[in-house]
C-alpha cells in the first residue's frame, strides 16, 4: 500500500467509530509505529483525531486541501490543491496534455487567474478556485451544456450556503440586488477544451467562486459568499460543487431544465453582443442546447454564444 493509501484506509475505518491503535495495525498488516506516524500525519493535514479509551477518533474536518476534499467526496474525481498557483486552468491543461482525466485542480490563491474573453480574474486567499479536467463522450456542441451544468452546480451549492445564487446568461452566478435584473457576481465560468469536430477530448471546465473574501478586495461589480451569507465551509462547498457536476455527467439533458429555475435572465429586456452585432430584446428561454431566445420586433432569434446585459 501507498502511504495515500494507507492514510484513506484508517480514514476509512475511523468512519466507523472509534478504533484502536493494535486493530488499525492488524487490519491494515502495517506495525504500530506506523499507525502512529500516519494519524499524525493526518491530524496536520486537518483531520482532528482524538485518542480516547476506545481508541482513535475522528472528530472533525477543518482543513481545505485535497485529502481533506477527498474524505467523505462522492464523486469518482481525484484532487492536486495548491496553496497558490498561476492558473487552475492553466494546471488542467498541462494535465490534459500529460493524458490525465477526472482531475480537479484546486488552490486557495491564483496570482494570474483568467476570466473570459481574456480578461483578468482577481483571485485572491479564501475563495474557491477549481479547475475539472474531464473526457466526456460528447461532441463540441453540446460542450456549452457543460458550462451551463458549472453554474447550476455553483448556484445550488451557493444557495445551500444561504446566498440568494441565481444565473445570469451564459453561466455567470450572480445575486439580485433588486427587481430590475441588476445583480452582483458571485462566481463565473471559464471552460476550455480540445477535440475534433465531432468528438471532444478533453474539457476543463474553470468555476470561480468569490467565497470567504471581503467584497472590498474585488471589483465593485462583484459579490462573495461571506459578504452574502458569511464564510462557508469551502471544503463541503467544494464537495457539493464536484457532487453536483457528477450528476450532470451521465445527466446532460437534465440541465437546461435546471438551469431555467434558477435563471436571472429569461423575462428581462436584454442587450446581448455577438460577433454578428449587437442584439437587443426580450430574453424569453434557452434551447436545448443553452442557446438563448431573444424576442425582437422582427422575431425570435437565437443566440448561441455572446456577453449578455440586463437592461
Ligand atoms: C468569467 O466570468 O470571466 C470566468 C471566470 C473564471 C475564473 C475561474 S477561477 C478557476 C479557473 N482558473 C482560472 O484561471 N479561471 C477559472
């Protein structure tokens, strides 16, 4: 056994309650000293591990890193956190060009993070930064489906924390601030990718979550979750968050229906920029493939792909 393996093998059996030291070195055929050394090395990972009369115990989870993540995840996903890193996707894409697959790269801190269309993300300590590194059976043009599934996962797993998380289109997390469609952002969605014209090889899909930050140290557009709600359990945020998207891997037709309760956008006057020039109306839905319907004077159009502001 590898010393990770051995590690999620007694975090295994302290689920079941409190286990001594001999049965631990037993059931694992390892020595006693090395049962030791290794719940040590788990509490600095985090895990509060206490010795009592029955045995050891655990009793807590407070670190944010990737065995911490890992313990209790139901999800098929492995993890690689870092305290600071330049980009999460940046990380995702080296691991895509290495054949890795079912990957989330997380850090506490990105210094050189990237948002959409080439612009800047400000990333700073307390947020949730994460990158899935997948190769789903799908071709290019349902991969906009995957993003849509990014931001309901992050929607829902905001409102579980107790933030009023709603979506703009495409896949921006935003908060209402009133009645009119103006909103704050909470998260956003980068999601990159390679394949050929029918077939997808690698997606990664990049979410940002302004989480434990102090709105003042974002841009005034932005909000974060302790501003909403205050600080959230980033590991079980994260948990959620890979939970969630799971789901939607072998559920991809479920995600427009999602994606439409929590929508900000449908039924606002919106004003949307393609590369075909400027689109203003009413949006009133999404296709199936997350396209979305803007009303006009001349018709319906759909628009697949654009920046999109409430009016
Ligand atoms: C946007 O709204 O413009 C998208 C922002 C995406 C930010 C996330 S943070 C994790 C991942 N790593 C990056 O460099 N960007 C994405």
């Amino acid at each position: 056994m590898t010393t990770n393996e051995t590690r999620r093998a007694i975090l295994e059996s302290l689920g079941d309650g409190p286990v001594s030291g001999p049965q631990l070195a037993d059931s694992l055929d390892i020595s006693r000293a090395a049962v030791w050394k290794q719940i040590d090395a788990l509490r600095d990972a985090g895990f509060e591990i206490e010795s009592g009369p029955g045995g050891y115990e655990l009793t807590d989870v407070t670190a944010y890193n990737a065995p911490a993540i890992e313990y209790g995840l139901e999800a098929a996903v492995s993890l690689e956190y870092h305290d600071s890193i330049g980009s999460t996707n940046d990380r995702a894409r080296e691991l895509a060009a290495e054949g890795a697959t079912d990957v989330a790269v997380l850090a506490d801190e990105q210094v050189g993070g990237r948002g959409r269309l080439e612009r800047a993300w400000s990333a700073p300590s307390g947020g949730v930064w994460l990158s899935l590194l997948t190769r789903p059976e799908i071709t290019p043009a349902q991969a906009p489906l995957y993003t849509l599934a990014a931001s309901v996962a992050t929607a829902r797993a905001a409102r579980e924390a107790g933030v009023d998380a709603r979506i703009k289109w495409p896949n921006d997390v935003v908060v209402p601030v009133d009645e009119d469609g103006d909103y704050r952002k909470l998260a956003g969605i980068l999601t990159e990718m390679e394949g050929e014209m029918d077939r997808v090889e690698w997606i990664a899909v990049g979410i940002g979550v302004n989480a434990n930050i102090d709105a003042a140290d974002l841009p005034e557009t932005a909000t974060t979750i302790r501003e909403e709600a205050g600080d959230v359990d980033r590991r079980r945020f994260v948990q959620r968050l890979l939970e969630e998207l799971a789901e939607y891997r072998t559920d991809l037709e479920g995600v427009v229906p999602a994606w439409r309760e929590l929508a900000l956008t449908l039924g606002q006057r919106v004003r949307v920029d393609r590369p075909s020039g400027e689109l203003v109306g009413d949006a009133v839905d999404i296709t199936d493939s997350g396209a979305l319907v803007v009303k006009t004077a001349d018709g319906n159009e759909t628009v697949a792909a654009g920046d999109c502001e409430h009016l």
